[in-house]
C-alpha cells in the first residue's frame, strides 16, 4: 500500500500547492468562466484572431456548450472553483478506471502519478472527462445509445476525437455511428444557437489561428519537428503518416474482429493527427491501459517518465520528445493485449 499513499500525498500536495498560489483550475478559471461571463453579457465567448490571451493559453476555443456547463460556476469563489472542479476530475479519474473493470488500488495509485492526469486535475480542463467518454464507448460498444452519446457528446466538444468514428464504422457500428453524429450536430447547433450564433463563421479562423501560435510548441509531431530544428511541413508530414498508419491498422484489426486494438488505434490516431497535444491529453491513455492491464504490473509505472517534460504547455528541447515514450507504451499494449472479439470474449492472438 505504499504506492497508494504516495500517490495520495502527490496528488494532495500539488492541489494544495496550486490552490495556495491560486492556479488551481486554470483552464475553468481563466478561460471558461470569463467565456461563460461574456455569455451572460450578452457578448461573444470568442477572443478576436490578434488577441494575446490566445499565445498564454486563456483563451476560450471550444464550440459553446461547455460553456452552459460551467454557468453556475460563475457565482462561486474563484478558490471554491479550484477545489471543486479539482476533486470533481479525480473522481472522474476513479470512474473512468472502475467502469473498465480495473479493482487493483495499485492501479489507481499509479494513474494518479501519471504527469498527465496531474495536469489534467490541476488545469481542470476538457481531458479527463473525455477519456471517461471514451471508457464509456468502450464499455458498451455493442450497444447503440450509450456509445453514440458519449461519441456525440465527445467530438462535438473536442474535434480531434474524430478518429474514433474509423472505429465504429470499421466494426460495423453503423447505427450508433449515425446517432452520434446526429446527436453531435444537434447539440453543437443548439449551443450556438443559443447565443444567436456568435462566432460561429469566424470559428474555423480562430482554429487555425490556435494552431499556428501553439502546435510548434506543444508536444505534437509539429513540436517535435520545430525541437529538431526542422521546417514545420515535415512535422504535418509525420503527423499525417503516423496517424493515418494509426487508422489503417484500425480497419485492419477491425476486419479481423480485433476490437481492442482496433480501438485503441483510433485513440492513437487521435493524438499522432492533432497539430496540438498537450500533456493533459495523454490521460486518454488510461483507458486502453486500463482494457489491457487492469491488473497492476510495471507498464502502470512507465508513464511516470512524463515528469521529465513537466511543463504542461510550451515545450522546449528535451521536453518535447515524451511522444516517443508514449508511442512506446502504445505499441507494448497493441502487441500484448489478447484478442477481444465484439461478443466481448477473449482469444489468442500469436505472439
């Protein structure tokens, strides 16, 4: 129980640390409650293309219904805030992990030493709770409703998840496909409506703008190209290769009932095409850890190395190359995990 305790008092002291300096819940604090603030103003949640607050990461970039999520926090203390989306996300981190089965405390201990899940609960943004979307896709993949909810629900807010439609379509999940679309569209086109469709035309714009202030510097393939010291078009190139090798193993496995690594392909994708990729995106990772080891043994313990780029934002040299250790631990998972079919029973894989 010694790992358990550890992991306890780190998570306990960097919340108590950032709530004392008062950064605890950056992303609500500092980006979605001004939005959600503008909403109720009656102006727009979107900052103009030459806005500084877009290059210090406070700026609101989100389609607009996480902002109705966030409303009521907008009456709080900003510390209430900080506690309470802080102790909200770790409880999601236990959700996620209990949803797929794993019951090993160990494994929780060392979820919560990850750097990812750390910067997740301390920035208190959109990671953790899209990496419960995922478990609940994967949970109940043969069903229709939940997974098309959570699908819906997870690409509209976050686009960069759309991977994971190769996998449902690759294994013949036409209906919850369908459904998550539907459902995406109808409550993005709601929330804009909402505010009187504001941003809306210029939201493209801002998405590119984003993208060419923050992907050379973050922990993307077009970080890692700019690390080396090499043009930004061989970054995007290695984006698109990794990840579209990512989705053509994901139709691969597919075709041979391989659910598992099929799905967890598309999650590999889904981080290999982002321009941009925070450290805090990599808690996805939990889930298909969680599917293949839910017992504990020492791949829980090989994320912890993401310490070594503990700068969760604006990467620089060294810090930028944690990928290659993800992608690593990908791998390990992919070729190890046996076979799990879409009736949900395992069978041997050849080594």
């Amino acid at each position: 129980m010694a790992l358990v305790f550890v992991a306890a008092a780190w998570m306990l002291g960097f919340v108590v640390m950032s709530l004392a300096i008062g950064q605890l819940g950056w992303d609500v604090r500092f980006a979605y409650l001004p939005a959600a603030d503008a909403v109720l103003d009656g102006r727009s949640p979107y900052p103009a293309l030459d806005d500084p607050i877009l290059l210090d990461q406070k700026g609101y970039v989100y389609p607009p219904q996480l902002l109705f999520l966030v409303l009521p926090l907008t009456w709080l203390p900003d510390a209430v805030v900080g506690a309470l989306v802080a102790g909200t996300l770790i409880a999601l981190v236990v959700l996620t992990l209990r949803m797929l089965g794993v019951t090993d405390p160990r494994c929780y201990a060392a979820a919560f030493l990850w750097m990812p899940t750390m910067s997740g609960v301390l920035l208190a943004n959109v990671s953790i709770p899209l990496a419960l979307a995922a478990a609940v896709v994967w949970k109940y993949r043969d069903e229709v409703w939940p997974p098309a909810v959570a699908l819906g629900l997870t690409v509209s807010a976050k686009l960069l998840f759309w991977p994971l439609f190769v996998w449902t379509l690759a294994t013949r999940r036409a209906r919850a496909t369908a459904w998550a679309i539907v459902l995406g569209l109808g409550v993005t086109l709601a929330a804009w409506a909402a505010i009187g469709f504001d941003g809306l035309t210029g939201y493209p714009d801002l998405l590119r703008r984003l993208s060419e202030l923050q992907s050379e510097n973050s922990y993307s393939f077009v970080g890692i190209a700019d690390a080396l010291g090499l043009p930004e078009w061989m970054g995007r190139a290695a984006m698109l290769l990794a990840g579209g090798t990512l989705l053509a193993w994901c139709v691969v496995f597919a075709r041979r009932g391989d659910d598992f690594r099929s799905f967890t392909a598309a999650l590999g994708a889904t981080l290999a095409l982002s321009p941009i990729v925070w450290l805090h995106y990599l808690v996805v990772l939990l889930v298909p850890m969680a599917i293949a080891r839910p017992r504990f043994s020492a791949l829980w313990l090989l994320p912890i190395l993401l310490w070594s780029s503990p700068k969760p934002g604006y990467a620089e040299g060294f810090q930028t190359f944690p990928p290659a250790i993800v992608a690593t631990i990908l791998l390990v998972v992919l070729l190890t995990r046996p076979r799990v079919t879409r009736a949900g029973r395992p069978a041997v894989t050849p080594a």
